[in-house]
C-alpha cells in the first residue's frame, strides 16, 4: 500500500507542474495544438491515477465488505461504485 500512495503521489506532482507548464504556455501565447497536446497527456496521466486509485479501492475497501460477511456493508460499498461509475457515463 505505501508504495502505491508514494507512487500516486508522485504522478500527481507530475501532473501538477504539467498543468503550471500549460499556464506558462497560455501566457506565453503557444501554439493552441502545442496546448491541446499537452492538454491530452495530461489527461492520460490523470486517467492513469484514477485507475490506480479505483483499484486500490477495489483491493482493500470493497474486497473488505465482501470478506465481512455483512450484506448492509457489501450493498454499501456496491452501491458507492455503481454511483460513482454511473456519473462517469453521464
């Protein structure tokens, strides 16, 4: 587990300075493909992160509930990832 927090964490200071290298490109006036290229890396990291995250949680929190025993707690946890996959599609 604390690798995969270190490792996280690590990916989004990358991504922090890559949104600061946007913001310099805007001010700087770059090319607007330059900015949307970026842009999109940007969201192939964070996409990356999202997945780690969500199987983090799959791992430890939802694999928890089930080996619990108890269906409120299963349902619980079911049903937080259902609304959470739910308001990606929208």
């Amino acid at each position: 587990m604390k690798l995969q927090k270190e490792s996280t964490i690590k990916r989004l200071k990358r991504i922090e300075g890559q949104v600061r290298g946007i913001v310099r490109m805007i001010e700087e006036e770059r090319y607007c493909i330059e900015i949307l290229q970026q842009m999109q890396a940007i969201k192939s990291a964070f996409a990356k992160v999202e997945d780690a995250i969500l199987k983090d949680h799959s791992a430890t929190c939802v694999e928890k509930a089930i080996a619990s025993g108890n269906p409120k707690e299963q349902r619980k946890k079911f049903g937080e990832l259902v609304d959470l996959l739910s308001k990606v599609k929208s």
